[in-house]
C-alpha cells in the first residue's frame, strides 16, 4: 500500500511538472502561432 501511495504521488508530481513545462516552453499562443506578417500573400 505504502508502494501505492508513493507511486501515485510520483506520478501526479510528474504529471503536474510536464504541463508546466508544456505550458511555458512548448506551446504557443495562437497569435504566436498564426504570425503572417513576413508572408505575402
């Protein structure tokens, strides 16, 4: 049980750590994403 607990603990840490750094780092804003002004179109 104690094993459970440890594990489930591990698991939420690291669950939590990805989407900061998915939230930070990665992902970008739609108007970051969506940039035309060097384009011509």
């Amino acid at each position: 049980m104690k094993a459970f607990l440890i594990g489930t603990i591990v698991a939420v840490a690291l669950a939590t750590a990805a989407a900061l750094v998915l939230d930070n780092e990665v992902q970008r804003t739609a108007e970051q994403h969506y940039q035309t002004g060097a384009v011509r179109l």
